[in-house]
C-alpha cells in the first residue's frame, strides 16, 4: 500500500526540486486568458460610477440621459435618494453599452446630485480622531510603569506606516453571461470554490447553476476574496439584459474602492539594561483601516514574552474605502513597530544590533530558529564587515547602513478536498477546485500527484479554477499549498491503492507490497518484480480509478504544518542632501517546512521582498481632506518600485533536517512581512536618526534629518 | 514568428510624408504664434473622422487586419476587443506600467498611449507573434527558466520589452538591463528573475532568436 506521507529524501523525484511553473509557456507568450480577456459573442461592456466624496448624501439620481445614447444598452442607480456616501470611490450607479469607450463617456451622462459633508479623513494625530480604544497590561500598569523609570537605558520614540492599497495588476472584475438557465462567470478571484455563493441574490438562482471559471488571476493579495459588489452588478446586468457582460474596474477606482492595508502608527516606550536586555514594552498604537477602523496591533512583535508590557491599541474610523486582508494582515506594521523600536533601544545601549536580537531571542517563540536564521542572513550580507554603531562617519552625503527584522506567521493549510483519477491509458488527472494567484498552486498540485504515481510530471493534467471541483479554500493567509498538497496527496494515495489492487495479482503479491517509482510499479524490496506503468494502469480494463483526498486526509495523517520564523537585512545608502535612499543588498532567510517546489518557493521570497522595498520606500494612498478623494489614484504618482530599484537580493531557504519533517508550511505572507522593518532599521544605522513614518521618501528622510528624528 | 529586422523601407506613411499629404493649411497651424493669419481650411484638409467608426488597415503581426473603430479608440483596446489579440493587457491605461508593450516597427511602445489610427502604416508586433507555449522564444524560455513571472499579467509587456531590449543590447550588463528596463511594473515582484533571464540570453548570444 502506498503510504499517505511525505516521501523520505532519497525518495523524492520532484517534491523540493526547482520545477518550472507549469503554465509558464502560457503566460509568457500572452496565451493566458484571464477574466479581462475573456471575450463572449455580443459581449457589452459595463461600467460604474462612483461618488467622488468621501462624506455626502445622495440627493437624486438620474440616468434618463446616458439612456438615450446610441449604443448604451442600460444604466441604474446603485443608491437610493438619500443613502449616505461614506468614501469616495462608492458605487452610486452602473452602466452597460455596446463599446467600452461608450460607456466610459456615457457614464458622465448620469447626473448625481450629493449633498456634500465634511469627510473624516486624519488617521495620524491621535488625539483629533474618532477612536475605539483596547487595552491590554502585563502584569499591571503600576509594574510596567516602575520597570520603565528604572532601566538602565530607555527610548522614546513615534513610529508608522501610511495606508496602501493591493494595486492589483488586474483590476478587479469578471464576465458574467446567462444562458440555458444557467450563470457562467469568470472572475479574477482567489476564491473560485465559495465565489458563486455570493451570487445566489443576483443571479436569481441557486449557486448550484452558477457556474464559475478562473484558470488565471492578475494579482490578488487578499483583496479577492468576495465576489463584490462589482460581481453581483455584473451579473443582475447579464440576466436581465441576456448578454454577456464585462465589467473591470478602471484604475482610479480600484486603487480607491477595491483594498486596502491600514496605516499604523504608535508610541513606544521601551526599556533595558546596559548591556541590551529588553525589559519593558509601552505602546500606545492606532491605525486607520477605512470605514471599519483596523484590528488591534500584534505589538510587541514576535518578542511576545518580554516581562513587562503595555499596549494600548485605538481603531480610528476614517471615510475611505474599507480595508481588506493584505499579504499577512497587521503583520508588516507591527513588525515595523517593534523591530525599530527595538533597533533604537540597542542603538541607545551602544549594543551591536544583531548581538541584541541574539540576546533577547527568548523572548520569542522558536530562539534557535531564529538563531540559526540570523547567522545564516548575517554571513550572506556581510554582516561583520559591514556593521557599524548608528550613523555612518564615514565623509560625504552618501551614509550606508544594516538593518534587521524578524518575522512569523502561521501558515496550516486549508480545507480542502481533490480526486485523482488514473485512466487505463496510463495518463493521470487532478481535480481541484483552488485556484492560481501566481503562487504556483497548479504547478504544487501537479508535482504532488506526480511525485505519489511515480511520473514525470507532464504525465499529469492539473484542473484547478472551476467551482465544479472538490472544493478547496480561498487562497489567503498562506493556507494554499498546505490545503491542496494533503488533499491531492491523500487523492493520488487511494487512487494509486486502487490501481495496486488490481496489480498485485498480476506480480503474485500483496497490494500492500507495492509502490509506484519512476514509471514502474515495484515490489518493494524486490528489484526483480515489477511493471511498467502503462502496463499496470491497462490491468484497470475500461474503467478508470478515481481517488478521494481531503484536508484533513481522509486517514487523520497530518501533512502540513504550522509556524514558520524569517530573518531579513538590509544594506541601504541614504543620500543625506537629496534624502534619497537606495538599496544595495536585501537578503532573506526563511523556513516553510517541506517545500514542494523550490523555484516557485524561492519566487514568493524574491517576490515579498520586492514588494517590501515598495512598502519601505514608495508606496502611499494620498488622500484630499477636503473632498476626501485619493489624490494619487494611477500608477505614476502611486509608486510601485521599478526593476532598477530593488537592488541585489540574495534568498536562502531553510531546508532538510528539521524542517523537511515538520510537512508543508504556507510561504506567501511571511517573507512580506519583515521588509519595511529591515529597511527603516537600515536608514537608521545608515544616516544616524529614525525616520519614523514609512514609506521613507525624501521628504520624510530630509525632515527627520533636520528635526534629529522626532518628526515627518 | 521570431523577432524580426526592421524593415529596409516601412511601409505607408512617414512623418515626412504625413506633411506633404495634409497639406500647409496644417503646418501653418504649427506656426500660429508667428502669423496674424490663421490657418483657413483648404480644398486640401482632410476630411474630418469620426466621431463613429471609421475603417482602418492595421498591420499587425505581419497581416493585414482590417477594423472598424472610432478615432478615439487606442491601439491597446483595437487589439484587445476587436482582434481577440488579449497577450497586450490594460493596467494603468495611461503609459505608466508597461502591461501593454507592443513593437511598433521594433520599437517597444505602449499601446494605451497611441490611437489605433496613429498605427496605419506602421508594422506592430504584439506578444503573440513572438513565440508560441510549443515554440517558445529565448527570452520566452528564460523567462520560464528563472521564473520571471507569478500571476504573470505584466509578464507579456515585459516580455516584449525584453526582447526589443536585447535585440538592441546584445552585449548588455546587469547595469544596462536595469537602466533599460524601468519602463515596466510588476506587483508580485517579479523584477529578480526578469534580470536573470534577461542576462542569460545576453550571455548565451540568443537575443535576435
């Protein structure tokens, strides 16, 4: 019987190797169609408009003009007279013509009238915000308040992160079309599975016969989750008009309405002996999420244990499109938080700043791996030439600088369930209802099954994206790779036993004798006695074998995991006169476990800290006080960082004993995590004060340099 | 279709030739600031287009495609929704991101920032035409090789930009390719393997493959 586990190392042909990703080719040639591709005959196109206040009430609608145009097919309210706008980017109204351009100039046919109110709009002065307040003190306040006053060093400082949206390449949106009684819809989701349930309303039909197709998705990062109120407009204007519909929210509008990661700010008082042991932790944190305030800060980050602690947290509700999960929710900014608090508190004890982490390591949950992680990251930056206590004396406006973060997460999978079916022509199947964000997810599915049957991996065809197969979570929170490798792995398992069964009559052995191993059925022990695949899979006569995998597998065998550690640093220069910064070196050690696939893994690592350099250094929602309208809503002024600004990066991951074992960890959220912190702790070091508030655009870096670090 | 040598003589109009075709009562309106006299629209104006669809030939891919569309209507949204052609994809929609690169006579541009009718008379390659999944051109196939691409919606633009790049670069470095490939953006931060690939087919000389 083939065993329901992870492959021993010498028995792994394809799990842990660097495996290309399977649709590559399609996606580098432009063959890739993904929901904004998505042409049906007599497709239209439909548009929304939204309100370009952050506080007003809607006083009438009316569409009656863009009606009349040539070729505009229908226009409706999406607000009554009356309702409330609470951020600019709402929907107030919707649009379907015959050509995009059509309806782009229709939409300006439709007179709103909006009684205008003044929007809440400052998430950043605590003390003239609307607040919610959480507290939390250990042991108590009078404790925490005496350990302050006595250390032997202490900081004070103000710390934050501005809000920033997903920016997704592919805006938000789908395809909806209505035929045979029947919805067909393809949206650009990280949920195909639950997608339709949210539909049921709309469509005016079960979710049953909504029928869901994503094979390729341009980016979610948690911010396509739901089916919207896009997807809901989308397809009631496809039922009732019976044509097919596109509707794509324009760039304006998805970078308002469509995601957010809240901004984040906090007071910190920090304390610790002399020679850099952490003993007091004092925060007061807020931040703004949009509409629905924002979580409480996970503060002090990863240094959970440190004896004496205070946090203050206050939600402030702000009129701008709410928030939704991005990349390790709350992470970042709590990472930003602490860590540079703690950067400061060892640059005040003249304490080497890797030494003082390695100090207070058991303050955190996994020390050696940390330990480890922190050894292996200081030797790939070069840590001991490079080190230098705080400020660079070194003559000239260029000051170059280290800096450290430590990050977690969690990363089990998710539910999820898959079938592999082996056809006696011995091609093999997996289906899969999970979906791709650019992870790799089919790439995984594809090697797992694989790796289980003994074949080369373009032996097996991956069908992930549509609802009509065994249902598997929404891709979010690192849960993927866990969920679909235990289900598939659990499917390929019982389909290969069933083939088994039918074999080992044939090898004049028991089934529980055999496994599958490079295109041949082995008797295990026995090198003489075997079958090649194609062979084995004809005994199956004219009916193919179909397993069942879930997550949790069907056997109670666990093969994932949770609670992964990562170290990055950063090697920055700042040039003091221009405040620019830039970075040199960027390196990032992580663990996840088991890794299926090395290439795609070290992708998402690459991939986080790109994405860290941009949350570090260029990218901000900017919002008018006024009206309450992002002010940088495009691509130009909303900076992400371009190829030439990232620097060198260097990725190493933790594999092989101790890790491999512990099964498949999800790796999406943790490498994000540490970047902003890494590289504000490098600006530090570099040019001697905190910038306290990222991104550290010049602005910021001149005025910090010029008020000595207290303000921007 | 391998990318392809600029073509001895382009077919169709050149700036030059747009000149002499329009006439002087549109030149002199260049010249307003200079002459008290405004331009008077002559026997020789062309004839206004639009604002409904008007017919163009555009040659693309090596074909001639014949469409209908109004003057307004990009180079970026003709290819997208009237040829099917969907590898050039619609990001910023307004010459910041690069998603939609296409070759307009070899040249890299983008697509959302030129007119359907701007591009009579110009050869333009889109993605499709640079390689196929069964096919795939070098820079296709390092791209593959070192990953440069996850949800991979900017990876056809990048794709383009890359070739036109090394095709003007045979010899390029690490310093060059980040100089002159800054007219792209990637959110999933796929710029690491971007470099590596495009290094990798420098190095091995198969650029104008």
């Amino acid at each position: 019987m083939a065993k329901n586990a992870w492959p021993s190392a010498d028995k792994r042909s394809l799990i842990g190797k660097r495996i290309s990703r399977l649709d590559g080719p399609v996606k580098s040639t432009g063959r890739a169609k993904y929901a904004y591709d998505i042409s049906r005959p007599g497709m239209i196109y439909a548009r929304l408009l939204w309100a370009p206040y952050g506080s007003a009430k809607v006083v009438s609608i009316d569409t009656s003009a863009a009606t009349q145009i040539k070729g505009v097919v229908g226009a409706w309210p999406e607000m009554k007279d009356g309702d409330e706008v609470r951020f600019a980017g709402q929907v107030v109204a919707s649009l379907a013509a015959t050509s995009e351009e059509i309806a782009h100039e229709a939409l300006k046919s439709i007179k709103v009238v909006y009684e205008v109110q003044t929007p809440q709009m400052n998430d950043v002065l605590l003390e003239k915000a609307e607040t919610k307040e959480q507290r939390d003190e250990i042991p108590d306040a009078a404790t925490v308040d005496k350990t302050f006053n006595e250390a032997e060093v202490k900081i004070e400082g103000h710390y934050g992160a501005a809000a920033i949206t997903h920016c997704c390449m592919e805006a938000h949106g789908q395809v909806a079309e209505y035929r045979d009684n029947a919805m067909y819809i393809w949206p650009s989701t990280q949920n195909v599975s639950a997608y339709a349930a949210g539909l049921a309303d709309a469509a005016g039909m079960p979710a049953s016969q909504i029928h869901v197709d994503c094979q390729y998705m341009g980016g979610g990062f948690g911010s396509k989750f739901d089916s919207d109120q896009w997807g809901a407009i989308c397809t009631r204007i496809a039922k009732e008009t019976g044509k097919p519909v596109k509707l794509m929210l324009e760039r304006d509008h998805e970078l308002m309405a469509a995601g957010a990661r809240p901004s984040a700010f906090a007071n910190v008082r920090a304390g610790a002996s002399k020679d850099g042991r952490i003993t007091v932790w004092d925060s007061t944190a807020w931040g703004s999420g949009g509409m629905g305030g924002s979580r409480a800060l996970g503060v002090p980050y990863i240094f959970g244990n440190i004896p004496n602690i205070r946090r203050v947290s206050r939600s402030v509700r702000t009129n701008r499109g709410s928030q939704r999960p991005w990349r390790a929710p709350g992470h970042p900014q709590s990472c930003l938080v602490t860590m540079a608090a703690l950067e400061d508190l060892a640059a005040a004890a003249g304490v080497d700043s890797l030494e003082f982490f390695l100090k207070n390591l058991d303050y955190t949950e996994r020390p050696d791996v940390y330990r480890e992680e922190l050894r292996i990251a200081a030797d790939l930056i070069g840590y001991k030439d490079k080190a230098h206590p705080r400020g660079d004396s070194t003559p000239g406006p260029l000051k170059r600088g280290l800096g450290i973060s430590l990050h977690t997460w969690g990363g089990a999978g998710h539910k999820s369930e898959s079938t592999v079916t082996i056809n006696p022509d011995g091609s093999a199947s997996v289906n899969i209802g999970t979906q791709d964000l650019g992870s790799g997810t089919r790439t995984v599915v594809g090697i797992v099954v694989a790796e289980t049957l003994g074949l080369p991996l373009e032996n097996v065809q991956v069908n992930i994206g549509r609802n009509e197969y065994p249902a598997s979570g929404a891709s979010g929170g690192s849960t993927t790779v866990g969920g679909v490798s235990t289900s598939t792995r659990d499917a390929a398992t019982a389909a290969l036993n069933a083939l088994f069964e039918k074999v080992a009559p044939a090898l004049g052995v028991g089934a529980d004798q055999l496994e599958a191993w490079q295109g041949s059925i082995h008797v295990v022990g026995d090198a003489s006695k075997s079958m090649p695949w194609v062979k084995a899979c004809s005994l199956l006569g004219q009916i193919p074998v179909t397993g069942k995998g879930s997550k949790p597998a069907s056997d109670g065998t666990q093969l994932d995991n949770s609670g992964v550690g990562g170290v990055q640093m950063a090697d920055v220069t700042v040039d003091i006169e221009t405040g620019r910064v830039t970075i040199n070196e960027f390196v990032a050690v992580q663990d996840c476990g088991l890794i299926v696939d090395l290439k795609t893994a070290e992708s998402q690592v690459y991939g986080a800290m790109i994405m860290g350099v941009t949350y570090a250094l260029y990218e901000e929602s900017i919002y008018d006080p006024v009206t309450g309208r992002m002010l940088n809503a495009d691509m130009e002024f909303y900076k992400l960082a371009g190829l030439a600004d990232v620097g060198t990066l260097k990725v190493h991951m933790m594999t092989g004993p101790g890790y491999d074992e512990r099964g498949v960890i999800g790796l999406g959220e943790p490498p994000v995590i540490s970047p902003g912190a890494a590289i504000s702790n490098a600006v530090a070091n570099a040019c001697g004060v905190r910038v306290p508030t990222i991104p550290l655009t010049p602005n910021r870096v001149l005025a910090a340099l010029e008020q000595g670090g207290k303000l921007a | 279709m391998p990318f392809r040598k600029k073509p001895e003589e382009p077919s169709g109009l050149s700036r030059r030739g747009f000149l002499k075709t329009v006439g002087a009562g549109t030149v002199a309106g260049g010249l307003i600031g200079e002459s008290a006299t405004p331009p008077r629209a002559s026997a020789q104006a062309p004839a206004l287009a639009g604002p409904g669809p008007i017919p163009l030939e555009l040659n693309i891919n090596g074909k001639v495609e014949k469409v209908s569309v109004e003057p307004r209507v990009t180079l970026l949204d003709t290819l997208r929704n009237h040829l099917d052609l969907t590898g050039s994809k619609k990001v910023c929609d307004r010459g910041t991101c690069g998603a939609c690169t296409v070759l307009l006579d070899n040249k890299p541009i983008y697509s959302c920032s030129m007119l359907a009718v701007e591009a009579q008379g110009h050869a333009v390659q889109t993605i499709e035409s640079l390689g196929t999944p069964e096919q795939l051109s070098a820079i296709q196939a390092a791209f593959v090789e070192h990953d440069a691409q996850q949800c991979g919606f900017c990876t056809p633009g990048f794709v383009v930009a890359c070739t036109a790049f090394v095709h003007d670069h045979p010899n390029a470095t690490l310093e060059d390719v980040r100089a002159g490939l800054g007219g792209n953006l990637c959110r999933c931060g796929t710029y690491h393997g971007v470099t590596e690939a495009v290094l990798q087919v420098v190095k091995t000389g198969k650029g104008g493959a």
